[in-house]
C-alpha cells in the first residue's frame, strides 16, 4: 500500500495488535502468579538498585526515654522541677484538655559530645556511644497510639487496630528469600502481649511470607530453638524417603484444586522444615563461635549474657541469608522493659543488659564487612515525656517526639536528622512519620512502599497504606 496511512486504517489493521497486547498481559500476569504458586519464596527483582540486601530490627520495646539517651535539651536541667504547660497526648486522648501543667524533670545521665560528629549522647549507652559516627539518628520521629498496644503493632504493621502484615511479612513477599533453607523473617524472643503474633504475623498475605518465632520474651536465650527439627529414632535415609514420598502426594493433591494458594502455603511451609533440618540448628549453635567473638556481645557476663546471644544469633541468621531478623529485648513481665511510669532509673538496668550486645553487633558486621549491606533498625514504639509522670519519679508515654537510629547500608554515618522542641517533647523539624521511616527502609531494600502492594477484599493494600515519604536527607 503506497501514500499516507489514515487514522481508520491504522486502528482497523492494528486491532488485533492492541488486542495482542493485552492477551499478554494477562498472560505474563497468569505466568508470575503461577511462578509465585510454585516457589513464592524464590527471590524476586528489586524496583531498583537496593542498598541493603538485609534488616536487623533491634526492638527495644517499651519506649526508651529520647531525653535520657541521644536527645540532649539543656532546657531540662535549667527548668527541673518548675511546673510548665504542656499538651500531654495521654491527658488528651482521655479528657481533651490541652496545656495541662506538668512538673519538668532533668536527665539522671550526664550528657556530652562524643566521637568526630560531637554527637550529644548521654552516659545511659558508653558501649553505643563509641559507635556514633556509624550511626545515623533521626530525633523527629512521631507516632500513632498513645497505649503500648496500638503503638506497637503501629511501629509493626503500619495500622493500630486493624489485622495488617507485618513489615517482616512484607519483606519477605517483596524479596523472596536469600536462602531456601531457612525462613526470611525470623523474630527472636517477641512478646505475647501489645499485638503478640500480629507483630510477626502475615495476615492477608499468603501464610508463607508470616515471621517465624524463635524462644519468647524473658526466656533465657539458651532455650531458643525450633521444635522438631531432627528426629533420632529414624536415619536421613529413611526420612528422606518418606519426605520425598510425601513431596509427590502432596503435588497430585495441589493439582486438584482450584484456589491452591492455603495448600500452596502448606506444602511449602512444610517442605522449608524439612530442609531446614540441614542448616538452622548449625546456624543457631553459637557455641561455634570463638571465644573473642562470644565476648564482645557480652556472652559470659551476667548482666549482658542474655540479649548478647540474641544478637549474636541476629548476626549468624542474617549471616546466613534471612531478610529480616527482628531482636526483641523484652523482659516478659506483664509491663514492658522500658515502661518506666516511675523508678526512671530502672532505664540503667536496661542499658547496661543491651549497651555492650549491640555495640559488639556494630562491630562484629562492620569487621565482617556485613555492615555494608546490612541494614540495623534500633527503637522503640514511642519515646517519653520531658516531664515526670504525676510528679512522680517516672515519664509517661510520648508518640509526639522521638528517636530512632539507624546504620550500615545505604544510610549516613555520623549523621543527625530533625529536632523535637527545646524540651524533647514534640517533633518541630524535618517530622519523620511513623509510616516514612517504613517507606525508607523499604525503599533501602531497593521496594518502592506505593508498588509494593497486594489485593485483598478489592482493595490493593500496602504498608504504608495512603501516606509514607521517603526520608531522602539521610540516604548516602
């Protein structure tokens, strides 16, 4: 055909090109889900280049005081004991009044200035402090949740009240796994109460992607273990041959259905036991460690001996291949560790359990050249007041201003990011939401949180659900 090609023309030859590119759609659509059905675990392509291959989430749960640790306010010592107005979110959420007076009360630690950043930190963390020019500490986080239990499942799942995936869950539907014979989000020593298993759970998400739990709060560390990962009374023979058997009865039943997606989760959760038979008890014996290392996160001290093992375990099980390790320090009493509505100097004795574990997991990564793509996530599901609590010896809940840190890939060392007010009680500078720090580490794992979706009840949900902002002034 010679001259110009009309618009007509060219729709009526095309169509059943256009008609094409949709049946290939569907079609690539049908092929990923298949892939997902047969290995939903394999990993998957990043939206873009990742900076971490890996999160270590050191929860410290309870809600650590800012104004005690990494949050220095020279206003504190100078207004101690003077009574002031302030908009308490508990006295809010229970009676609306705003202003009411409260009683200012200074830190019980010293402050000063610490490595080549000067960084202020306070003499609650010595071991923490020699790392501050790895650390980069965002002092304008806020929150949703006045109470532990909405706060913590908030600072978990993205929501306060609703059944939601876990960011772990999320993780791990996102990347895959870096090793099929271990789970990609392990959770170590969580706690039943303030969301429990919602805090590791997959909810709506296939069952695969849901965080396995190893040990409990409170439990002493040499306890952790998965149940019934070897079998003595039968050879590797014998139960191969009977894992293998039942690997193929399962298939035909798989063929058999038509919505396979709960047998799917099934099956392969039950074939990632038996792998795991192979590797997680060697991973989980820290008894190979050297006696340098076991010393450096504190195993043998009585103070720190506990939580050191966790977080050496942290390292091994990172070390090994899994995306997401949450080290929860919980004391499983019926209040949180770091709830200090009074006795404030209780806060020591949780530091000194923590300080030196987490200052040897810094240094043990970055010596291991780990540090470079991993991701250390420390914090709590809120901070504290600047003021005691009923003019009492304690500080009540703060959702309105504190901090967290982060370190290692992706993020600035030695770096500061936003301010809460002359009294460390309310974020006032370059504000971190809750929901933009979970869009930053996501996005470090190289997932956009606005395509990292999944439909459920026709709806696409994400962690982030309508809000998240990536917080590019810490980025490296």
């Amino acid at each position: 055909m010679t001259g110009p090609i009309h618009r007509r023309q060219l729709l009526r030859s095309a169509g059943c090109g256009f008609g094409y590119l949709a049946l290939a759609g569907l079609a690539a659509s049908e092929q990923a889900r298949a892939a997902d059905l047969a290995n939903p675990l394999a990993i998957r392509p990043t939206h873009f280049a990742p900076k971490a291959k890996r999160v270590i989430f050191i929860f410290m749960q309870g809600g650590v005081s800012q104004v005690d640790s990494f949050d220095y306010k020279a206003r504190l010592a100078k207004d101690d004991g003077k009574k002031m107005a302030f908009d308490d979110a508990r006295v809010i959420a229970n009676t609306g009044v705003k202003g009411s007076s409260q009683r200012v009360m200074k830190s019980l630690w010293n402050f000063k200035q610490h490595g080549q950043s000067g960084k202020w930190a306070s003499d609650l963390f010595p071991e923490i402090n020699r790392h501050v020019d790895d650390l980069c500490f965002i002092h304008s986080m806020h929150t949703e949740g006045v109470a532990h239990g909405p706060a913590t499942l908030f600072l978990h799942t993205g929501t306060t009240n609703t059944i939601r995936p876990s960011m772990g869950s999320w993780v791990q539907y996102g990347l895959g796994t870096e090793n099929a014979n271990l789970p990609g989000f392990i959770s170590l020593g969580p706690t039943s109460g303030n969301g429990g298993a919602r805090n590791y759970g997959n909810a709506f998400l296939p069952a695969v992607y849901q965080g396995t739990p190893i040990g409990k709060a409170g439990a002493p560390v040499s306890t952790f273990g998965i149940r019934n990962l070897g079998n003595s009374e039968q050879s590797l023979e014998t139960r191969s041959r009977e894992f293998e058997l039942i690997r193929q009865i399962n298939a035909e039943q798989a063929k058999m259905r038509i919505d396979r997606n709960e047998l799917d989760a099934v099956i392969s959760s039950y074939e990632l036991a038996w792998r795991m038979q192979s590797q997680a008890p060697d991973v989980l014996d820290l008894s190979r460690e050297s006696k340098a290392t076991q010393a450096l996160y504190g195993i043998g001290e009585s103070a720190t001996d506990n939580f050191g093992r966790q977080c050496l375990m942290a390292r091994r099980l990172s070390e090994a291949g899994v995306r997401f390790v949450q080290v929860t320090y919980g004391d499983g009493t019926a209040n949180p560790a770091w709830d200090q509505h009074s006795d404030l100097p209780k806060h020591g004795q949780h530091a000194r359990a923590v300080d030196k574990p987490i200052a040897g997991l810094l240094a043990d990564l970055k010596k291991r050249g780990l540090l470079e793509d991993t991701l250390i996530w420390w914090g709590s599901e809120f901070g504290r007041t600047p003021y005691a609590e009923k003019n009492g010896t304690g500080r009540d809940h703060n959702p309105n201003g504190f901090t967290v840190w982060l370190a290692g890939a992706g993020v600035k060392p030695g770096y500061a990011h936003g301010a809460t007010d002359e009294f460390g009680h309310k974020a006032v500078e370059n504000k971190v939401h809750m929901h933009d720090l979970h869009a930053t580490v996501l996005h470090l794992l190289g997932l956009d949180h606005e395509r990292l979706t999944y439909r459920f009840a026709g709806r696409d949900y994400r962690l982030t659900d309508v809000e998240g902002h990536v917080v590019r002034e810490i980025l490296s």
